[in-house]
C-alpha cells in the first residue's frame, strides 16, 4: 500500500512513483524540449511509450515557467501537463517567480480542460538543483490557492519518490498554514 497524508482538503503527499498514480493527469518535470530526460521525465516518457515522444515532437518544446498537455497513452493519467522549471542559480535570477508560474501555468491547463485530479513531483528539485524546501513551500503554497480558486479541480497529489521528500513537503504545509 502506497503511503499517503491527507494535508489539507483535496490536498495529499503520496510516497511513490508518479507513473503509478491513478488521476486524470500527471505533471511531468519536463525540459525545454519536452523529448524526455532524466529523472520524471524519462520515467514518465518510457511509462507512456513511444507516442508521447511523436506527440511531444509536435509540440515544439516549451518556455521555462510555462506549460504543454498531451496524451498519457499507457499511463494511469489520460493527460500529461509538461512544465520546465528553472535552473537554481543561487535564488536571485528570480527562480522563485518562475518555479510558481509553472505551478500556475499547470493549474490553468488543469481548469481549461475541467480536469478533476491531478499528481505533481517535486518540479526542479533533481538535475535543476533548485532547494527542496523552497521548492515545497511554493508547491504548495500555489496548490492551495488552485484548490481555492478552481472550478474543476477536486485533488492533488504531490507525489514524492522518498520519505525525507514527504517529509518536506508536510512541513511546508505547517509553515504555509502559520503564514494564513
């Protein structure tokens, strides 16, 4: 049984592998190109098989801070939204403004397309460098206000691949829920 801790409503942190998880989309941590990689990304492009990389082709890449949606094929998910994160560059090249665009640029795709759930790693965190505990409060920080503001959307599962991950993230959540 997959670990999960319901943090707020329609608000969970899952310990697994994203891949996995049953809901209408998964966010994947993708690069520029959106031809696969490393980490999520390669991990998202072999569970889905060789037609998310023909669709991901026409696509034709996408910006940092912004957001792409294609099939899921294979996957669980029917969709898959592709977000480039930034590269961590010390935290004054505005890294933290476009770490939430991509969180806002996913979570506007996710109620044009009246999406219902919808599971995100931890954007950035990997190759990217960027923090994991910064990167978890603005996660969830722009989770709850989607969650808020949404017509659509029901559930979000911040999906991590390792307990100290969780753990972060359920801290974050503590830190957000002071700052209200």
């Amino acid at each position: 049984m997959t670990p999960e801790w319901k943090i707020s409503p329609g608000l969970s942190v899952v310990l697994g592998d994203i891949t996995k998880m049953r809901v209408e989309a998964m966010v994947n941590a993708a690069n520029s190109s959106l031809l696969g990689g490393g980490g999520v990304d390669g991990a998202i492009h072999r569970a889905a098989g060789p037609e998310l990389l023909k669709e991901c082709r026409s696509v034709g890449g996408c910006p940092t801070g912004e957001a792409r949606i294609t099939r899921g094929y294979d996957l669980p998910a029917a969709w898959v939204i592709h977000t480039v994160g930034p590269v961590w560059r010390g935290g004054d090249c505005g890294e933290e403004e476009m770490l939430a665009c991509c969180y806002r640029s996913c979570f506007s795709l996710v109620e044009e397309r009246g999406i219902k759930s919808v599971a995100f790693p931890a954007i950035s965190t990997g190759a990217y460098g960027f923090p994991a505990r910064r990167a978890a409060g603005i996660a969830v920080q722009e989770m709850i206000l989607a969650l808020e503001k949404g017509k659509s959307l029901k559930s979000i599962l911040a999906v991590c691949y390792s307990p100290e991950s969780c753990q972060i993230y359920l801290d974050a959540l503590e830190a957000c829920r002071k700052q209200r």
